[in-house]
C-alpha cells in the first residue's frame, strides 16, 4: 500500500537558517503530494502541494518538487523565522478514492 | 461557515462508554473525510463521504466505530463501548469535489478514555 517516511525530528535551527526536511513516498502510479503544517493548539493547514511530476509547489517562502525518480517531496525554506515553528507533515493523495496517507510529522524549532 | 467545526474540542469517556463526534464542514464542500491521529504519528484514515454517501469506511478499526452524514452536510463519528486504545484525537476534514488540491482540517476532538 501507500506509505510516506519523513526526517525524524525533532529538528532545531537558529533564526535566519536554510530548512530541509526530507520526505520520501511510496505509491503506485502517480499520486498527489501535499505539506501540511500544524502550529500550537491549531489544525492542520495546508502549505503547499504539487500534483504532478517536476511541479514545484510553493507558500509562504517553502518550496518542494516532486520527484519521480526519487520519489521524493522535499521540503525547503531559505532563511527560517521563529514563526515556522510547528510540525510538519508530508502526505499523498494515491489511487484510493478518499485516503490520503501521512507521514509521522517533524517537528521543528526555530530558536531566536 | 468559515472552517471546519468540531465539537467538543476534549472529552473523557469512561471506559465502555459510546460517544458522539460532530464535524461541520465548510458550506459547499461535498467531500467530508474522518481521519485518527495518534499521539506522535499522522493522521489515519478512517471513512470518506461524498455528500451523504459514505464511499470508503476501510480504515475504520473496528464494528464500534460507525460514522453518518445524513443530509450531506454535518457529519458525526460514534464509537460504541469505548476503549483505552480509542484515545487519540479525531479529526475531520473537508474539501471540494476534487479533493486533489488538499484539505480543510478541523481543530480536532481529542478523546481520552480511562
């Protein structure tokens, strides 16, 4: 079946560093990928999310493409701010009608 | 409404007791979607409905977990003769037709059973 791995955390950076958070899928055909984002005592939002191969979904200063050949979704930011601070999940939207599957989550910390 | 709504944000069932989840979903969204989150992992998927349709219940762990959304709009969980292992928050979700540009979640219901 479909499954998601994601970096394990958690994940701490100083104010002002670059953010890569590694994602990685299983699935068969070509599946729509997604990063989420949960803030302290908030819901799951959508960042950002790319349906295609070589799409680069973006939001908010984050970036990930969607990489067939290694099925990967990584996820990137320039420069983090204390804001960023939350978990982060990776997640697919397969073949199933209706599931997605999600990664564990990362949390990161981002340190003044 | 603005976002999805769950109600209650928190409860604690005694061990054996049935509970009821509510979701609201956002006005318009066909889609409504239960997932299960674990302490320290994602969310799991539990059942899917398209308006009043419950299309997929494959990830509802047990014969105790029944969900409904009757007219299409507001949605509820029940879980019959709670466990310990059901402690987890509850998490609904909602989207256009086409759920392929992603979801709404809700707040979540996080349920504690002792």
């Amino acid at each position: 079946g479909d499954s998601v791995t994601q970096m394990e955390g958690p994940v701490t950076l100083s104010e002002e560093a670059f953010l890569t958070i590694n994602c990685t899928y299983t699935a068969t055909g070509y599946p729509s990928l997604f990063w989420y984002v949960q803030y302290p005592g908030e819901g799951l939002q959508l960042l950002l999310k790319a349906t295609k191969a070589d799409d680069k979904g973006s939001n908010k200063g984050f970036e990930a493409t969607y990489r067939k050949e290694t099925t990967s979704f990584h996820l990137e930011k320039g420069s983090v701010q204390v804001s960023d601070s939350a978990v982060y999940f990776c997640a697919l939207k397969g073949r199933q009608a209706g599931k997605s599957t999600f990664g564990d989550g990362t949390t990161l910390t981002v340190k003044p | 409404g603005a976002g999805v709504s769950q109600s209650p944000r928190y409860k604690v069932a005694k061990r054996g007791q049935d509970v009821a989840l509510r979701c609201d979903p956002i006005s318009g969204h066909v889609s409504l979607f239960w997932y299960q989150q674990a302490l320290g992992q994602g969310p799991e998927f539990l059942t899917y409905f398209q308006n009043e349709a419950q299309l997929d219940k494959s990830g509802l762990p047990s014969d105790r977990f029944f969900a409904e959304r009757p007219e299409g709009s507001v949605s509820t969980l029940k879980i019959q003769r709670t466990q310990q292992e059901d402690s987890a928050v509850y998490l609904c979700a909602s989207s256009l037709a086409d759920h392929t540009y992603g979801y709404t979640f809700g707040s979540g219901t996080r349920l504690t059973v002792v």
